[in-house]
C-alpha cells in the first residue's frame, strides 16, 4: 500500500508468486498501510475515506481502519494501528516502517527471519522465500488484552453508562466485570411509566421542553433551576442552566400569552401535560432520568459537594448526546443531527486531579513550580479544552494546557488547599450548551 500512486491515489499491488496461507503475513518495507482481509483481528474499527486504487485497476473510497492485534513470539499482544480492512487482498500484508521508527530491527540467518525490538528481543518470527519476508501470526489475544485492560476507570471517564450501552461506545473493551455502586446508587428508579407520545419522523419535528427547579442548593455559579430542550428524533440534548424561573402573566413558563403568540405565528402545535402528571410524557420524563442519574453518578463518584451540581449537569449532557439510542439502532445523537459519527477523544473522570501549566509570564524563578494542582470539572469547545478549578489561585479557568490522574480524586487536594470562603463564583457553567463531537 503506498502513499500515492499515478492517480494521485494511495495504491495497493499484490503480485506474489509464492504460496502463503492466512496465518502468515507478508512483512513489507514500502506499505504506507498494513492490510487484512476481514476485521476478525481488530479491537477497534471505524469507517474511513481513503482512496485505494487496487492491482486489478478497481478503486474504493471507504473502507474500514482501525486497530489489529497478533502475538509475539513470547505470546504477549502487539497492537499494530493504521490497518485496513481490504476484502480483495489475498496475503496480510503488514509495513514494516512502524517497527523501525520504534527502533526494531529485522535480521536474517539463512532463512529464518527475526523482528527484535531494541532490547534484543525477538518480536516475529518468519522465513525468507523468493525475496519476500513472510511471518507467523499467530493468535490474536483480544480475550488476553481485555483482561489485562481496567475497565473501571473508562466506564467512570464516559459519564457512568449502562453495560449495554458503554459495550455500543467502546467495543474494545469487556466491561462484564464492572460493578460500580456509584451507578447501584444513583440509579435506582421505579418501574418505567406506562404512557404513549407520538414518535416524530424527522429532525426536529417535536422538540421537548422541560424546566426543572428551583434545585437546593444553589449551584456555584448561583444558579437554581436547568432548562432542558431535546429533540424528539435525535434525542439530542441542550442544557440551560437559569439562574432563575420567569414566570410571565401569572401563569406557567410555557404558557404565557408572549408563548403563544410565538407558536401562533409560526404555526407550531404545543401539547401540554397535566401538573405533576409525567407519566403523560415519558420521553421527557426517561430523558430527564437519564441526565440526571449520570449527573448524580458523577457527584458521588467525584466526592463533590451537591453544589457542583451545574458542572455535574452540564457534563452529563456533553457525555449523552455522543451516547448511541437503542431507538435508532444504536446511532448517537450527535450523528443523527449532524450527519457525521463523533470522534471519541480521551475523556477522563469528572473531579480528578489535574495538574495545570503555568503561563510562563507567572513564573518569578527557575525554581519555581511549573504546574498547580486542580479539579477537572468538564469540556468546553468540543473537548478541545478543559474546565477546571484551580486550587492554588482559588479561581476557575478553561485550559488546554494541563495533565490529568484519572485514578487520583481531586476534592481531598482541593479540601487541603482552599476553604470555601476562598472560592470565587464560577460564571462558566452555562457555557456548555451544545458542543460538537468533531
């Protein structure tokens, strides 16, 4: 597989003239990309757009990439990335430059081929035939790997989701043996309400409203109340938080004449349910579970006081739209609005300890510390930066700029550090309104 070809295009050739069976794999020092023929192999996978221009002059566009596993001659796991799955080759084929950029080395005494590591010790083993350096592969492992992998720490990382769905949003790993009381906790609940709504047929057909409040006790960022609005195909989530209700002609918040008016000139339907009445609309009522069990699940985790509650809520929404609905076939609700999957970045436990740079501007010595310790309190800008607390200042901030210990709690950091009275209002919490997986 090489970078481009005449076209322009990445190419793949296959013009062997020995025979190989499927478990072994051609070792090869010009491929761009390693090559499989099925994903049987792969701990994770995802859809790409990469132009291939085949031998036999066929060209695709998508294909599958991801993450393949084989096991060393010690029979420890080797994850091999950038593999593509390309049903038409009929040999693996595996490149060679990933290795040599980790210092491997590849030596031959006659012909048996060996691929060592910069240790010395061997990696793959194969044979020299007709010019072509062929290797062993051998089992992949993956039941071995997933033992060895902790799957505690990502179910906390994505926001506390059930078994089935944690299993939709990271395939890779077995979260069978996760039994989180945090989530046995937060999570209990009734039977589910027998009521029927009528399902919507495209986006943003039916839009849910919910205004949930006043919350004791006040949040941070002095805020009491969460405006919650869904759309009732996408179940895609934006979260408001109001720092309080406004209630126009003595009635509710949604049925003021300024309301009606609205719908009115744009020929919108509003249906209301009766006063303490949310069996009369269960999706509003599932979806305000849902929010609110990962929220508790992240204060409790977090060992946060309730008045972090506007942080807790505000991430719990960012978690849940890239969350896959058993309604729509396991989609998210990001790709159903969006039209596009959302990139899974690194996410880590909500309140960890973070360790935050210091601008150089602030730095009076050499010998001055270059970090202060903090608590990561969310995403902001489409998980590009970070939301934390930073406890020796005693002040909020958003940040790139900063290393986490997801095992490592941060409120017993933050208890040591500043007293409440030390702490400034935080104004950032409503800023996570609708952030974008990309």
């Amino acid at each position: 597989a090489r970078e481009q070809g005449k076209l322009g295009l990445p190419q793949i050739f296959s013009a062997l003239q020995v025979k190989t069976s499927l478990k072994t794999a051609i070792l090869d020092s010009g491929a761009s990309y390693s090559l499989f023929r099925d994903n049987s192999r792969f701990i994770f996978t995802s859809i790409t757009r990469i132009p291939l221009s085949l031998a036999d002059g066929r060209s695709i566009v998508e294909t599958e990439i991801g993450t393949a596993v084989i096991s060393a001659s010690d029979g420890s796991p080797i994850h091999l990335c950038k593999f593509l799955v390309i049903p038409s080759v009929t040999t693996p084929l595996i490149a060679l430059s990933p290795f040599l950029k980790r210092h491997c080395s590849l030596i031959g005494m006659g012909d048996s081929v060996k691929l060592i590591n910069k240790d010395g010790n061997p990696l793959l083993e194969g044979s020299l035939k007709d010019k072509v350096v062929s290797i062993n592969l051998k089992g992949s492992s993956i039941s071995k790997i997933n033992t060895l992998i902790n799957p505690t720490p990502i179910h906390k990382a994505l926001g506390h989701p059930s078994l089935k769905y944690a299993r939709k949003m990271r395939p890779d790993i077995d979260f069978s043996s996760v039994k989180c009381e945090v989530c046995l906790i937060s999570k209990s609940h009734c039977l589910p309400f027998q009521g029927e709504f009528p399902n919507p047929e495209s986006l943003l057909q039916v839009i849910h409203l919910d205004l949930c409040g006043p919350i004791t006790p006040m949040s941070k960022g002095g805020n009491r109340s969460v405006l919650q609005i869904i759309d009732g195909y996408s179940r895609f989530r934006f979260t408001y938080l109001l720092s309080r209700k406004l209630v126009m002609d003595n009635g509710g918040e949604f049925t003021s004449n300024e309301f009606k008016r609205v719908f009115e000139v744009s020929s919108i339907q509003n249906t209301l349910t009766a006063p303490h009445t949310p069996q009369q609309n269960p999706f509003a009522e599932r979806a305000n579970r849902s929010r609110l069990e990962r929220a508790r699940c992240l204060l409790l985790d977090s060992k946060l006081p309730h008045h972090w509650w506007g942080e807790s809520i505000s991430t719990a929404t960012y978690l849940l739209n890239p969350t896959p609905v058993a309604s729509h076939h396991f989609q998210t609700p990001f790709e159903l609005l969006f039209g596009k999957k959302p990139k899974m970045p690194n996410l880590h436990p909500f309140g960890c300890l973070v360790y935050i740079n210091i601008n150089k501007c602030n730095i009076s010595s050499k010998l001055t510390p270059r970090s202060n310790k903090g608590l990561f309190l969310g995403y902001l800008e489409g998980h590009k930066k970070f939301k934390v607390f930073n406890f020796d200042t005693g002040k909020y901030q958003v940040t790139h700029d900063c290393m986490f210990l997801d095992d490592c709690p941060g409120y017993p950091h933050f208890l040591d550090k500043a007293s409440p009275a030390s702490i400034s209002p935080f104004y950032l919490e409503s800023d996570l309104l609708c952030k974008v997986w990309i």
